[in-house]
C-alpha cells in the first residue's frame, strides 16, 4: 500500500531572509557591492562573519576579507583569518558544496526541527536566493518530494534533485564572477548585450554585464572614476541598465533597483539616465510600488523621455494613488503626445468616475471603432 504524508513548510520557509537581516546593518550594502549579494549571503549561510575588507580599487579581486568563523561570543583569535575576495569566495562556495549524510524525515508535523535537518538548513535558506519559495514536504514510500513555487508556479522537485540543482547555482555564481576577472568591464560587451537585449535573451544580458556592479561601484568613488570621459560614462550606464532591465525580467526586482540607481550615477544628466529612470520607474510601477514610480517617471520627462511612453506610465502610478487630478493631466498629455484612447482606457475610466465634470477633456468613451 502506497504511504503519503504532506507535511508544510511554512514554519521553515525563509523568503527574503536576507532583505530582513539587511535592513539591520548599515554596511549591508556596501558589503554587497563589493563581496557580491549572494557571496555576502553565503558568509552568513557558513557562519563566516566579515570583520574588516581591504578595498583594492583597482583591482576589487585583490580585496583583502577579514573574517572570523562561528558566532560572535566565540572566544579567542583563532579562527580569525584573512584571504583575498577571490579566495574568500572560493572558500564559501566550497563549504556550501559539501555533502553530509542525509536526515530522516520527520515522523510529527510539528517536529520542525526534524523537518529542517531534512529538508537541509543551508538549503532552506539557499532557495529564496533563486526565486524558490518551498512549500511543502511529500513522503511517499520513503522518496521526499518537495513543492515549490517558482515564478509564481508550482513545481514538483525530488528533495536529492533540488539540492542537487541548488549547489549547481552556487558552482554557476562562482564560475560567473571568475569568468570575470580578467577583464570585468569590457565595454565592447555592450552593444552584444543590447542584441540579446532585443532578443529577449536576458540571461545572456546578465552572463555578459553581470560582474559589473561591483566594481563599477567601487571605481565611482575613486579620483579616476569621478574623471572619467563623458562617452565612456555613457557607455557603462547604458550597460548598466540592459543588466537592470534583465534583472527584472528574471524576476530579481531589488537587484534591477541597486543596478538602476548605480547607471544614473554614471548616466547623470545625459539621455542615458532618461531611459534608466524610464526602465526604473516602469519595474517599480510593476512591482506594485506606484508612489515610488512617481518620482522616478517625472525625473525621466525632465531629462527628455518620450512623453508617449512615460506619460501613460506615469499616469498610472498617480491613479493608483488615487492622485486622479494629476493622473488627469498626464492622461491628457499621454493623448497629446498621440497615445492611442485605447491604450490608456483603462486609466481614463476610473479617473472619470473618480473626478466627474472635473474630468473634462477626457474622452467619454472608446470610439466606436475600438469598442467591443
């Protein structure tokens, strides 16, 4: 007879745990940009506590990590060490990829602890760095299966499998950030990833412009980042925002954010900085973060985005803030600028409903042509 048991995942699962320890330290983002977002995450996943960084700007690999390992009430000196960030990464990665014998599976459904031996505590806190959200444990004649959303959908995975294909995203971020090193910011990468870009090819994006942020965020501080040539500064913010875009066609919206803000540094005032604010805007705006949008779309305008793509855009984000007087007025501008009615019914609708007579000037309704 066959045996199944479900047990939920909900009192183990650990999405955005690492957003949650980041609002707590001041240098999180610093860190970040120098360590690597999920290198910085895999210091805290094998207890290897970051105590001092010795930045190289010219060369950020030959940073120098102080780290400890164990917890903070440790004592003594011993297991202080120091390693360049190549190494130090290395070290992580290696740790991550050992293999320990497998736990029984929980025999209660609230024995959690049984449950996250099981499952694997490492691996628990490895998945949300991917995009998967667990949500239950399936036993059935002693096979562990695990239910997982990714993307918003659910997906079967074998529990050996899953943490088989979760230390392969640990080797590939690792192979990633070596396949860098030599040359980390090549500008002729640019207009390839603009090709991919248009092909809808966003993991190429990231393959080919993913090391940049750090060190790009580390140049910017220094004498020769803040003299850098305007064609140049151009380039790498154009760069930077095909990886933004990507990011957030991949889902990583927080990473699309960091990488946004960074481009529009190099970007400055130029039309480069436009379309970043534009592409900014248009992912918080997605994200359901409309009055974040607001300020971002605005600054695009201001820096000569076209009204036909922006003022729709920005026309939401007011709506949805049940800003309806302004989102009026971007309405009629989006029209001005020869939106089609169509396009914006959605938004000229409720702003009526909302306004009334105030409304004027908006159409009544589609014209006939376009009504179904």
């Amino acid at each position: 007879m066959s045996q199944f048991r479900e047990f939920s995942l909900d009192a183990v699962r650990t999405d955005g745990w690492f957003e949650r320890i980041g609002q707590g330290i001041g240098s999180f983002r610093a860190l970040c940009d120098i360590v690597g977002d999920r290198f910085f995450a895999f210091s805290m996943i094998t207890g290897a506590r970051i105590t001092a960084l010795t930045v190289d700007r010219r060369n950020p690999d030959d940073t120098l990590v102080d780290f400890v390992v164990g917890g903070e009430g440790d004592d003594g000196d011993t297991d202080a060490q120091r390693l360049p960030l190549g190494d130090f990464r290395r070290r992580l990665v290696a740790a991550l990829l050992i293999e320990g014998p497998p736990a029984p599976p929980p025999m209660r459904d609230t024995d959690v602890e049984a449950l996250q031996l099981h499952v694997g505590v490492r691996y628990l806190l490895l998945a949300p760095l991917y995009g998967y959200s667990l949500q239950s444990l399936v036993i059935e004649n002693d096979r562990s299966m695990l239910r997982v959303l990714v993307d918003g959908r659910e997906s079967t995975f074998d529990l050996m499998l899953f943490q088989q294909r979760l230390r392969a995203h640990v080797r590939d971020e690792l192979e990633r950030v070596s396949s860098g090193q030599r040359s980390t910011i090549d500008l002729a990468k640019v207009a390839e990833a603009e090709l991919a870009s248009k092909e809808g090819d966003w993991r190429r994006v990231t393959k080919l412009l993913g090391t940049w942020p750090a060190p790009l965020a580390i140049f910017l501080r220094t004498p020769e980042g803040q003299m850098i040539a305007p064609e140049t500064s151009s380039l790498i913010a154009k760069g930077l925002g095909l990886l933004g875009s990507a990011c957030v066609h991949l889902g990583e919206i927080e990473r699309a954010e960091e990488i946004y803000r960074l481009g529009v540094q190099y970007g400055q005032e130029g039309p480069v900085s436009a379309e970043i604010f534009t592409q900014f805007g248009e992912a918080l705006l997605m994200d359901g973060r409309p009055g974040e949008a607001i300020g971002l779309l605005r600054r695009a305008l201001a820096l000569g985005a076209d009204p036909k793509r922006v003022q729709p855009r920005l026309a939401r984000a007011f709506r949805l803030r049940h800003r309806f007087v302004a989102a009026r007025a971007c309405l009629l501008a989006a029209l001005d600028a020869g939106v089609d009615v169509v396009d914006v019914w959605d938004d000229i609708r409720p702003v009526r409903e909302a306004l009334g007579d105030a409304a004027s000037r908006l159409p009544v309704e589609l014209p006939s042509s376009l009504d179904s």
